[in-house]
C-alpha cells in the first residue's frame, strides 16, 4: 500500500500503478485531537482538476482513530502521474487541533499491459502452401477484445495479415482472447522469423503494444519415406501414442506403434520417446524408403523400490 | 475408511501371559527387586524421585529400564529386543503414530551374511506360512553369503560409484563388523515379530555388491487386517481406490505377486505395523506427541546418562484442530505437560532419526541445502519434528564424539531431485485418507524420469539452469547385482581389487551430471547474508499435457501453491510471485527463457544445455501455461553420532557414554541406505542396553 500522510488525515492506495480506467482500491483514515467519533462522516475524492471522483464515509472508530472500509475508485483512462486529494470536511469542525482536513495521494496509470501468445504453428510448411496458426490477446485488465488487431509480418517486415479479434476465450483460459489465420508460406526454404504485433491505436483504453515471435519453417518436399515401428522392449509390443520426432518433423504412432514421417533426403536424428519410456535416439543418413525400429525402455532406470527401502 | 474400532479382534492388547501392562510394571519391578527406585510413575501417581548424585536432584515424572527416544525402525526394533529381555521400556515419538519414515518406506530390508531368509530362497523354500509361492528371483549362489563376505563388501575400500564416490571406504569397522555379526539374528528377530519377507531380489544400497540380500516386507489381501495371521484388507492397505490411502497406510501397497504370489502387497506397512503390533502385544509402551528434547547426564560432560527430557509436541489435524490419534493406541501414555523428565533405570537409545529435515544440521554438509524450501521425505507424515536431528543435537551437548560426517556426500542419492511435481512432499505419494493429508494437499504428478523431456525447469528468477532431462538421472546404488559402479556384475565382482577404482575404469563408469548441483547453486536474486537457492519449477503448456495425460486434478494437484495454471507465460510468473511461500523473488526472466527455449526448439539445437543431444524438444506455446514445483529431497542422513559396535555412544575420547546409546540414522560412520542399518542398530541397543546396570 502506498499512503499520503497529512498529521490526521492519511489515504492508501492498493497500488502505485494502475491499469487505465480500472478500478483502485482506497482506504482513509482519518484521527483528531482529542480523539472524536467521525462514523457517519463523508469524504471526498477530487481528481486533479478539483471534481468530485468519489464518495465514501468513515464507518470504523477504535476510540483514536476512524477509517473507512476499502472503497473502489476508478483511474483515469489517460496514461501518467496523478495526484488526487482526499477532503474530510468534518475534520475541520472536529476540534480545536485540527489542522488538515485534507491528504494528497499519487498513483500512476499506465495502459494495460497486453500479450500476444501464437500457437498451432506447423512445424514444417512446404513452400506456397497455406498454413494456419492460432493467436490470443491477453491483457492485464482482462479486457474484452472488442477492437483489438493483431498484425502479422514476416521475415522482411511485409504484413502478412491482419486479425480483429472477437468472441470468446480460448477454452481453459479467463481472458486469452483467440483467432485463427490462414497464411502463406514464404518462397525459400529454411527457418524464418515471423511476428505477430497486436495494435492498440484503436481501442476504448490506451494498451500497450505487444509482439511474439515464431518460427515458420519452410522444408523442401518430401522425397523418402520414414516408417518408424515403436515397440516396448521387453514384451515386444507395439506403442501407441509414441512421439516420433526427425527434427523438424514430428508425429505420433497409431494403435499399431507405426507412425510414417515423408522426409527429404539428408542426415537425420530420430527420436521415439514419450509415455513411460525413455528416449530412443537414431542418428543417420536417410537417402530411401526406411523402416527403423524403436525398442522403447521403460522408464524405471531407478524405481522408488529400488532407491528407498 | 479403516479404523481400529473395525476389527477389535485384532488390537495388540498385551497378552497376559507375556506382555506387562502397567500395573504389572509395577508389580515386576518390585518382585525383581529393583528397590525403592523401581517403580514406573505416571501422572496419577507421580512422586519425586530423587536419588544420590547431584545431578538426582531431578524430578523425575516417569522412569523405565529402557528410554527410547523414536518409535520408528531403530527404535521399535530396540524396544521389542530390550523388552524380550525383560526390561521395561517407554517410546517417546514427536510424532502422532508410530512408525517414523519406515511406515512409508518401500519396505526393503537389506541384510545378509546368511540369513534366514537367504537360506530359504536358497533352498527354494516357502516361508512358514506358505505365502511365497513363486519361485527364488535369485539363483543359490547368489544367495550363498556368510558374514565374513558381509563384513569384506561393507568395508572395501576398492568400490567407487559413477558418481566417483567410495560407498564403503569410510564406514567405522567395529560398527559395520559388528552390524553384519547381527544380521542373521535381526532378520530373525524380525520374522519372530510378524514381519514377512518376499524372495530376494538384489542387495540395497550400500548393502554390498557380492550377493543378494534384499527382501521387502509384505501381506496379504484378506478379508481383515489381521497382522497375527498376515493379511490386510484392500482398503487398509490402500489398494481399494487409486486415489484413496487410510489411516493404517498413509501410502498404497504396491502389488507384490512377483516377489511372493497372488494377493501380495508390500511397502513400509508391512514392516512398522506388524512391528508395532508386537511391541505392543509385548507391553512396550510410549508416549506420542511428545518430542525427544535433551539428555540428562549426571555430570554435562562426564557419568552416566540418567535420562531424557522431552517437550510436548502436538499435531493437530489441519483442518479440525483436533488432536491427531495414533491408529493403535493400547500403551499409549496421555500426557499433555510441556515438558516431562523421564528417568531410565538403565539406559537411553537415541532412534530419533537423522538431521535431513533440519536445514541448519544439514547446511553444514551442503550449504546449499539450507534452503528451506527444500524439505526432508515425510514432512506431512511426520511433521516439522521429523528428522530435526535432536539426537545429534542433544549428544553433542553431553560431549558426544561424531563420524561419517562426509559420508553424505558419499551416498549417490542421500539428496536428490525428484520425479514427483506439484506437492512439497514429493517422496511420496500419499493420497487423501491418511490424517497427514492434509499438510500436503496434493498428491504430486510422478511425471517419471521420461517426463522431464515435457518441459523446460527454471530457477528462482526463471532461468533455465541445466538440461532438463538430466536432472532427475542419479548415479547407481552400488549393491548387488552392481550398477555400472564395479568393473565385475553379479557374481563377477571381485571385492578389494584396485580394478574397482583404477583411474581409466573411473573415466570410463563416470556417469553424473551434477544437474542437481545446478539446482542448489547460489541463484541470480538471492542477496547476501540469505544465499538461497530458491524454488524449481517446471513450465509446461496444454500440448505437454495433452501428449503426457498428465492428471491436473485434485488430488495430483490443488490450489497450494504448488500448481499454477495461467493464459499467458507472464501471468504464469506473476502468480507464482505472489502465492508461492518460498518464492522471495519475481520469476522476471520468464517470458525471454520460453521465447528463446521456442526459438532453440525451432532451430533444433539448444546450444546453452545440448537439450537436443538427450531428448525431443517440444514448444512451450499453447494456453494455458502450466508450473509445477519440482524437489529437491534430502532422504536418508549420513553422518552422525559415533557409536561403538554395541551401539553404545563414544565421546570425543574416545569413551564410552555411560547409559547411552543411538541407532539408526541418528549415528554416523555406515553409508548404507535405508532399514537394514536400523533394525540391526535397534536390535544391537536393545541387547546390550538391558546389560546396563540398573540405577
């Protein structure tokens, strides 16, 4: 809590930033000499300009002290410093040693902070094919998307597309704001570094601007098969749900422990791994049609029997 | 839910034929003639006690033949021994139930030198009940073992582990000869005492690398929990619901018809309940909620011990506030003073556990643990008292001798970063039905060595620190049939060779990554004097969960603080900031470590931790953002009091405390893991403490 002190009149503030517009939390609390029951007795927020923001009373007395309970105050959409005042006129009628009937107190109010989270990108992309990706918006104020824009641009800087946002949450999240774009793959082959900038000119409350990067990595077309054939190492059996990852590839095995990976030709290190085993590991130059089998391990290297008693 | 009421019939109520209640305390110990001095006095009779000495003045409140300080594997098995010798004995246990870390152990009782049970596998015998129906796991030669062989494995200097560490090289020879004497007659001692043993498979840790010597404990699936007659009922033993325990199990039996046959199940229940059923039947009593606090010698540094002091030390359930109920309570002393002072006519075992849960004690080994961030196994279980090293404590201060002091740098996995996420209590995984469960709230995620090529791990300020998937890796246990340490597996190893530990095999065998030291080192954020390491975390997305079907549920995981879930990776960080009790700093770096680690996965390559040498990388980018916490546990304690081959306690002169005696991991100088040591240390202390002269 941050607290403007005047001698008898002293205001805290939930915190010193605030996102624009949103609400504050305040707390006053004011004392006299000699001490005096003020319960009852309003008090006013001014902004900087001198209006009125806000009321609230003095609802607690411990015999030398009087307070409010916390009351809600909204900040300024205008990004900056402020300092507001607080003015409890009956303190100036409460006694002869009454000297303040008002306190200052500063806060800052900044624009929401915002974030861009992109996902679902493919993990390789043939040149000139079409892809999609998913993006969300996610502000510190928990703001509807309503406005917000989200730009995406590639390796050179060329805006690629433009998404305005709407609707609802992506599931399992409070307010991460979601939308899928279609885009185009870059010509050349290799890792580019794209990005994904949300706009905030147009919004009801000044936000940040925000911006993620992702890869996009374009792969030449296919000209091998990889079948890659997962069995569990004792029994022989095959495992479904396996990652198999040939960098940049990834797949997984079906029910029949086989997942098949379309590759150029080139050197290679293949992973089998996931579930309960530990990873398998392939290095080596794949120039055909191959089929390499992963002996899964199960992962009980050392078991809790085996360590602890 | 089980409770002592659901089957009275099997209560340990002491037998009258064998076992003495109090009355009968009384009664024998004035027919034996211990004197004026010899009666047991509890609160409703208490008298002052004073004796001839100075140090007699003291008041005493309760007095036995026998005080032992710990109810678990040590010292039940001290106080069942020393009461098979006619001694009265009195358990005093900080905690609420007996049974110490043993109750939740996997129940692997490493012993050797020819024991009863290597010779019935030998034999391919069953046991005398006829449970173990499946044949030996180990061939007879294996199994063909005898003490001199024990004694060559435990002390061979010429073993080094792949951690390069010398498990056996450093143990104190009259306690380890000493230790493998008593093995045949403790494990005995302990089928004598309900304790049923699997076949043999393999040896413990530390426990030797010539032949097998290591069976678990089990029972049977029955119709009742019965522990005469070795069986349990599913929903005691934890095995009628995945996600319940009980309060007799506060962990799951495992299935163990491998080991024994159909309808088998194991862990540390089988050992410390059937133990504590027969203490009890033998009139062994105690006094729970009640912490060991200091040793009363005649003299501070000199004469025999005559006593303990110990403080009240209730645990409460954490909701209810009520005061938690041992599962048994027949020979359990109420009493509520602050403080008791309890007179042994005879003598004092120390079985109160060793310093891994104190962060003090155990900083002076590794300062990097001093992180209380990082707890000891069984800190629900056992609560804040468990493992504070009093023993240690209060023996230095009557002017104990210590030893083994580096042996916990010499065991490979006395601490150890844990596959269990999500819960503080990450050794075990206790679910909701234990009365503890409650101090822990979660279960945890065992996500499994595998598991850690899911995520990327941070440190306090939210920097990746090692390769993740090398992290949970720990070097072999060195124990038959070996682990990569010695040159020879199985019957092949060769002891006292210099091959064992000749430089190029060492190279060769070498095989730690010291992910673990990364994890303690002196964290970015920490600000002198307070060099904390600060907590882990795991960071992981929706994708990762959905590829592992990891449960993120209660009761895996709850609201404790130890689980986050959040729509962006900041906000990820900002709640960890604020709901975590050890996260002193911000996790700032956050945001910039899974933007680069996305942009390592793109480019195949983590050129800061070779992550790709290990493992699949996989993007961290699809909401929610996930954390768990993940452990770093110090388990076992090397490193303690010095004792003799009697167990007695040896001051800095190398003399003999008077009356005092410790076991288990309150003692210093054997680096091996787990039970074995114990119960032959418990059973060592019960013998030879009756031999004591009686005061």
């Amino acid at each position: 809590m941050i607290s403007s002190e005047g001698p008898t009149f002293s205001v805290e503030v939930s915190s010193g930033e605030v996102d624009a517009g949103a609400e504050m939390t305040l707390k006053a609390k004011a004392s006299c000499s000699p001490a005096a029951d003020l319960r009852g007795q309003a008090l006013q927020i001014m902004d900087q300009d001198g209006a009125l923001v806000e009321r609230a009373e003095l609802t607690e007395f411990d015999g030398e002290s009087n307070e409010t309970s916390e009351f809600a105050v909204k900040a300024p959409v205008e990004p900056g410093a402020y300092t507001w005042l607080a003015v409890c006129p009956a303190l100036a009628t409460a006694g002869p040693s009454s000297e303040e009937t008002s306190a200052p107190f500063s806060f800052t109010v900044k624009p929401h902070s915002t974030r861009v989270v992109v996902w679902d990108v493919p993990s390789t992309i043939e040149s000139g094919e079409t892809f999609s990706v998913k993006l969300g918006v996610n502000c510190s104020g928990e703001c509807r998307p309503d406005g917000w824009t989200v730009e995406v641009r590639d390796q050179d800087g060329e805006r690629r597309a433009t998404v305005t946002f709407g609707g609802e949450p992506w599931p399992a999240t409070s307010a991460l704001y979601y939308a899928e774009v279609e885009l185009s793959a870059p010509d050349t082959d290799g890792l580019h570094t794209w990005e994904a900038k949300a706009l905030a000119d147009d919004l009801h409350l000044p936000h940040a601007e925000a911006v993620a990067s992702f890869g996009v990595r374009v792969v030449p077309a296919p000209e091998c098969l990889l079948m890659v054939v997962a069995v569990d190492m004792e029994s022989q059996t095959p495992v479904k749900g396996a990652k198999v990852v040939v960098h940049p590839y990834k797949t997984f095995t079906d029910e029949r422990g086989v997942a098949e990976v379309k590759i150029p030709k080139g050197e290679y290190r293949l992973f089998v791994s996931g579930k309960k085993y530990f990873p398998f590991r392939s290095d080596g130059e794949i120039k055909t049609n191959v089929t390499i089998k992963a002996e899964l391990a199960v992962d009980r290297e050392l078991s809790d029997a085996d360590i602890w008693t | 839910m089980a409770t002592k009421n659901d089957h009275p019939g099997n209560d340990p109520k002491p037998e009258n034929e064998k076992g003495l209640n109090r009355r009968d305390f009384v009664k024998t110990g004035v027919a034996a003639g211990l004197g004026a001095g010899g009666a047991l006095l509890g609160p409703y009779e208490a008298q002052a006690q004073v004796g001839a000495s100075s140090a007699e003045q003291t008041v005493w409140d309760y007095e036995a033949d026998v005080v032992i300080a710990g109810g678990g594997c040590a010292g039940l098995t001290a106080a069942i021994r020393a009461r098979d010798l006619g001694a009265s004995v009195l358990v005093v246990d900080q905690n609420f139930d007996l049974g110490g870390r043993m109750l939740h152990s996997g129940a692997r009782v490493s012993l050797g030198g020819g024991d009863a049970v290597q010779l019935r596998d030998m034999k391919g015998e069953s046991d005398d009940e006829g449970f173990v129906t499946v044949d030996p796991s180990e061939d007879p030669e294996e199994l063909d073992d005898n003490i001199e062989l024990l004694f060559t494995d435990i002390t061979d200097w010429s073993v080094v582990d792949p951690k390069g560490q010398s498990p056996y090289r450093y143990n104190e020879r009259e306690l380890v000869r000493a230790w493998a004497e008593n093995c045949p007659a403790t494990r005995q001692f302990l089928m004598d005492n309900y304790v049923r043993f699997t076949r043999i498979s393999g040896t413990h840790g530390g426990g030797g690398l010539s032949r097998a010597r290591a069976a678990q404990c089990f029972l049977m699936l029955g119709d009742r929990t019965d522990i005469r007659a070795g069986t349990i009922t599913a929903e005691d033993a934890g095995r009628a619901d995945p996600e319940r325990t009980s309060p007799f199990a506060p962990v799951q039996m495992t299935n163990a018809s491998r080991s024994v046959g159909p309808n088998a199940v194991s862990n540390g229940v089988a050992l410390s309940r059937s133990l504590e059923f027969s203490a009890r039947e033998k009139g062994v009593e105690f006094m729970l909620h009640r912490r060991f606090d200091e040793i009363v010698r005649e003299e501070p540094f000199s004469g025999k011990v005559l006593g303990i002091t110990a403080g009240y030390s209730p645990r409460q359930h954490p909701d209810t506030g009520e005061l938690l109920q041992s599962f048994w309570q027949n020979g359990n002393i109420d009493e509520r003073r602050e403080t008791v002072k309890i007179r042994a006519r005879q003598a004092v075992v120390l079985a109160s556990g060793g310093h891994a849960g104190n962060p003090e004690v155990r900083g002076m080994f590794y300062p990097g643990l001093r992180e209380p961030a990082f707890p000891t196994s069984g800190r629900a279980l056992q609560g804040p008292g468990g493992q504070d090293a009093a023993a240690l404590i209060a023996g230095l201060k009557v002017g104990a001798n210590l030893a083994g002091m580096q042996q916990n740098l010499s065991y490979g996995t006395t601490f150890h970063i844990t596959t269990r996420l999500g819960t503080r209590e990450a050794y075990t995984s206790m679910m909701p039905g234990h009365p503890t469960f409650g101090f822990r709230t979660s279960a945890g995620v065992n996500v499994g060595n595998a598991g850690f090529e899911e995520f990327i791990a941070v440190n306090q300020v939210g920097k990746r620190f090692f390769s993740e998937v090398r992290l949970p890796r720990r070097p072999g246990l060195n124990a038959y049939p070996g682990d990569r340490g010695a040159p020879g597996r199985g019957l092949a190893h060769t002891p006292l060779d210099w091959r064992n530990c000749r430089k190029e095999w060492v190279r060769e065998m070498y095989n730690y990554d010291h992910g673990l030291d990364a994890a303690l080192a002196m964290n970015e954020g920490s600000e002198a004097p307070d060099y904390y390491s600060g907590p882990l975390w795991a960071v992981f997305d929706q994708d990762a969960v959905e590829r592992t079907g990891w449960e993120l549920r209660y009761p895996y995981v709850s609201d404790n603080g130890y689980f986050f879930q959040a729509d962006t990776i900041e906000a990820l960080a900002a709640k960890i900031e604020a709901d975590h009790e050890f996260q002193r700093v911000p996790l700032s770096y956050l945001p910039e470590t899974v933007a680069t680690w996305n942009s390592y996965v793109d480019a195949g390559e983590d050129p800061e931790f070779e992550r790709h040498e290990d493992a699949p990388m996989n993007r961290i980018a699809t909401p929610p953002f996930y954390a768990l916490s993940i452990m770093v546990i110090w388990h076992d304690s090397y490193g303690g009091l010095r004792v003799n081959g009697r167990q007695q306690v040896v001051d800095m002169q190398g003399q003999v405390i008077p009356g005092l005696y410790a076991g288990g991991e309150a003692v210093g100088g054997f680096n091996k893991h787990g039970l074995g040591k114990g119960h032959v240390h418990g059973y060592i202390a019960g013998t030879h403490a009756v031999e004591e002269p009686s005061s």
